[in-house]
C-alpha cells in the first residue's frame, strides 16, 4: 500500500471519529432538539438543509432506509469550520494566520493546500488563497468600499504569492512573515466534497449536495434522471433568482463565480471585489459569471474563481488546453451585448433558458 493510500485510510478514520465525537457532544447539549429531514416519497428521498460558512447547505439524497443524516452532516461541518474557517479566531487557518507555521491537527487543512498549489500553477497564479489582504485593502472586508493608492498595495504585494507558502505532510509555513492565508474561493466547494466523501461512506450512491451555490451531483434523482441544476442570469440582467441556462451534472462537481454580485462605483468607476494577484488590483474585462464543472467540488471552485480574473479569453484558452474540466461563461462581448460560451464536452448536458 503506497503512501497517499495509507493517508487517505487514516484521514478517512480520523474524519468519522471527529464526526462521532461532535455528534455525541451536540446531541448532549442540545438534548431532544428537532435535527430531522424529511421524507418525501416512497423512494426514499430525503431533503435535509441547515447553515454553514456563512451561507446554508442542502442535501437531497435517496436511501430506502429513510437515514436522517443531519446531525452528522452538521457536525463534519462544525470540525471543518474549525479547521479552515477565518471568521473563528481559534480555527487552525486563524491560528496559523496570527503565526508562521502550523502542525496540522484536523483532516483538512492539507488537502485544501495541495489543491490550491495545483490551481495556483495551473493557472498562473490566477487563483492564490494569499490574495485577502489586498481583497480587504479595496473595500471588500470590514472597512467597506474604498479605494486606495498605489502605494499602500505596493506596500502590501511583496506579501502576496502562494509559492511563498511551504508546506508537508505534517505542517505548512511561511516565507515571509505577515502572509495571510483564507480559502473562501475553494472552501465551499471543499465542503461539499467533503460531505459527499461521508454519504458515499454511508452507502448513498444518489444525492446531490449543495453550499452556497457550489454542487456535487452522484447517480439519480427519484425519477431516474441526472440531477439538474440551474446557471443564474447576472443580476445586472435581471433577478438574482431568474435563470439563465440548466446544467444536467453526471457525476460531477459544479461551481460558479461572478463579478456581478459584489462591486461598488466610485466616480462612476466600476470596482470589482475579483482582484488580480500579481496587480494587486480589480480586473476590468467583460466576463460577468464562470461555471466550471469537475471532477470534484474544490477543483471547480477555485479554477472558477480563478476565470474570473483571466477573463473570458484566457479563460477558453486554459479549458481548451487542458481538456481536465469543462466551462460555461456568461460575458459582455465587444458590442456590449450578453453573450455566452460552453465547452463542447458540457453542450449535451446543457439547455438554455435565455433568449
């Protein structure tokens, strides 16, 4: 048995352990409080949803036992909370902020840092989890909108760049003192693996999971066929809730970043929150939202955060390239007008709502 085996073996043991010893501990606290789901035909199909990451989760699944699985589903995300969360002050992620390395102690911390560095290189350093401090210099933290100068973000980007973060199987660490790490742009979608990874343990083969928008599809729905899950229209266009395509997901992990969601307009000037790493500044181009499809959750999430400070060009170059996921970008072309673009390998999964 190889290395990365008996990693995956251990993980997979410490992950059920944490999910029992949370479990026991919420079900004492919050004694004969109401976790359940809710059946809703002969099949088994359960629905069960709550909040995390600062946004909710829903699960649909199908299992003829009628499992409710909420208590535990909570729980795994209460421990990853823990471990990757910037908003708990004594998260590992926070802890390793406030310091220059970290000994991980939970089962997630180092997954999410091998994928960031496959993405970070994949993509040029288009997606780089260290980019927050310049994020928060533009506006987009606490302080509000605002905008800065160029010498406070030249100040700020010698501490930018993922290949100044080190890390091994036992501890990461940094290279220059003050770097920040935070993996909002891969989280989500880290967690819904996550929970996909617990319900297949449990012998769920149909169900599709679903935080903040970012999706893992396996099997069937109740009728038989793949899961379908709708591509919102830019909100610029329309309500943030009126579709603009449905995506049919065979076994894959969906995720979509926008430019349209989050902005504000100083002196008539666009700002966008989707900062380029190596500029250290907002990206001015016309790719409005970019749904990436893959084998996994993590992956789609940070390639799609990535896309959106390619653009929609490089974009198409980098899918066209590797063939290792497939795209659907919704931009303004040079006209003005709303365009889109699909990679050939999702057009038969793909059907279009807008006209």
């Amino acid at each position: 048995m190889n290395n990365n085996a008996q990693k995956n073996i251990i993980y997979s043991i410490i992950l059920l352990l944490l999910v029992v010893i949370v479990y026991l501990y919420r079900q004492n606290k919050e004694g004969s409080e109401d976790l359940g789901a809710i059946t809703t035909d002969a099949v088994g199909r359960m629905v069960i949803d709550g909040q995390t990451m600062g946004t909710s989760y829903r699960v649909v699944y199908l299992d003829p036992e009628g499992r409710n699985f909420k208590p535990a589903v909570d729980s795994l995300l209460l421990v990853f909370n823990q471990s990757l969360s910037t908003y708990i002050s004594d998260s590992e992620i926070s802890r390793f902020n406030q310091s220059d390395s970290l000994v991980f102690e939970l089962p997630f911390f180092l997954p999410v840092l091998e994928s960031s560095k496959e993405v970070f290189e994949l993509t040029n350093g288009a997606f780089d989890p260290t980019v927050g401090p310049v994020v928060n210099l533009w506006g987009f933290g606490p302080g509000g909108p605002q905008l800065k100068d160029s010498v406070n973000i030249n100040a700020i980007l010698p501490r930018i760049g993922f290949e100044k973060i080190t890390f091994d199987q036992q501890q990461v660490r940094k290279q220059v003192p003050g770097m920040y790490l935070d993996f909002s742009a891969i989280a989500k979608g880290y967690g819904v693996d996550v929970v996909a990874e617990y319900l297949e343990s449990k012998g769920i083969e149909n169900f599709l999971v679903e935080i903040g928008g970012e999706l893992v599809a396996r099997g069937l729905n109740d009728k038989g066929e793949l899961w379908k899950v709708g591509i919102n229209k830019p909100e610029e266009m329309g309500s943030a809730s009126e579709l603009y395509s449905v995506v049919a997901l065979d076994n894959k992990g969906m995720a979509t970043s926008g430019n349209y969601r989050n902005y504000y307009e100083v002196d008539g000037l666009k700002i966008s929150h989707t900062i380029d790493p190596k500029t250290g500044r907002p990206v001015r181009h016309g790719l409005l939202s970019a749904t990436v499809l893959a084998e996994d959750c993590m992956t789609a999430d940070a390639i799609a955060t990535a896309l959106m400070v390619m653009g929609t060009e490089k974009a198409i170059a980098l899918q066209e390239s590797l063939r290792s996921f497939e795209i659907f970008l919704i931009f303004n072309d040079a006209s003005g007008e709303l365009n889109s673009f699909s990679s050939e390998g999702l057009k038969p999964y793909l059907s279009f709502i807008h006209e």
